[in-house]
C-alpha cells in the first residue's frame, strides 16, 4: 500500500458520504472523524445535512498532516503511516472546527425586535472552547510522540554522549 497523503484509484470527486476515486482506508478515516464530530444528516438538527463535507475533511487531514510533519523533528508521515490514528482524528477535528470557527464568525449576525435577541450563527464561543480543549489534548500527545522520535533518531543515528564510556567500555571508536 502506497502512502501518498491522499492515494487515490483515480479521477473523482471528494463529496458525498463515499469517495469514490480514493481507497478504501481513505474512506475509512474520512467517516472515522464524521463520527468523532458526530457529523450525521441525522444527529444535525439545526444544520441541514452534514456541516462538513468530504472534500473539507480531506482538507483538514491535510492540514493536520502538515501541522505534524512541519513541527521539529521534521517528518514525512501520510495517512498511513501516521503514528496515532487518534491524534491525527482530534487534529483533523480541530482544524475543522477552526474552519467552521471562521465561516461562523463571518456570518454572524444579531437582530433585535420586540426585545427579542436573535443570534445566527453564534457558536463562535462555544467552538472555540471545544478548539482549545482539544488543542491542550493533542499538544501534549503530540509532544510526547516528537520526544520519542528525536530519541529514536539520536540512538540510530549514532549520537553518543560521554555516557558511552561509563561501565568499563574502552573499546575503539
């Protein structure tokens, strides 16, 4: 199996509930974080359909890819070969919730009469809150994995520090 960011079979398009270009783990991950966000025609009361689409959860697994990989030590990970399944689905929800923080914003208005106030799209705080909860979630994970990694790349790369020599080991470089 192939670990491109976004394998693909071919050509298509990334709406609807399957991708139908993209393989079948694609796929996969795709309603693994619609689920984590409890994004469902069905659960939405107040949106019609699902809030986010396909193409835009692609998108924030890209986002939250790049956001792993750009982070020192620097890494090349893909969807498949990414060390946490649940991290990379909490970041993926973050960026999605960061984007649906920007249309909310964007969008937002307030009106008033009959002194009744009226809010549409106001749910500005309310992400927010839930962005910063899972933002403290995934930094902590996130560094732990980056820890291990550096650690991983010292030893293999042969980075030895004075230590080396502790316990009768005299040998030769």
């Amino acid at each position: 199996m192939s670990d491109n960011v976004f394998p693909t079979k071919g050509g298509g398009n990334a709406e609807g509930q399957f991708i139908p270009s993209a393989e079948l783990e694609l796929n996969n991950f795709v309603n693994m974080v619609r689920m984590f966000m409890r994004d469902h025609a069905e659960l939405n009361r107040l949106v019609a359909g699902e809030e986010s689409s396909n193409r835009q959860i692609l998108w924030a697994v890209m986002d939250a890819l790049d956001d792993f990989n750009s982070d020192p030590p620097f890494t090349s990970y893909g969807i498949y070969s990414f060390p946490s399944r649940s991290l990379l689905v909490r970041m993926t929800a973050i960026s999605l919730l960061t984007s649906i923080g920007l249309l909310q914003t964007r969008n937002h208005l307030q009106f008033s009469d009959g002194g009744i106030t009226v809010g549409i799209n106001d749910k500005t705080p309310f992400l927010q809150a839930w962005i910063n909860l899972l933002t403290g979630m995934v930094k902590e994970k996130k560094d732990r994995i980056k820890v291990a990694q550096n650690i991983e790349r010292a030893w293999d790369g042969g980075v030895n520090s004075e230590y080396r020599f502790v316990n009768n080991f005299y040998g030769e470089w």
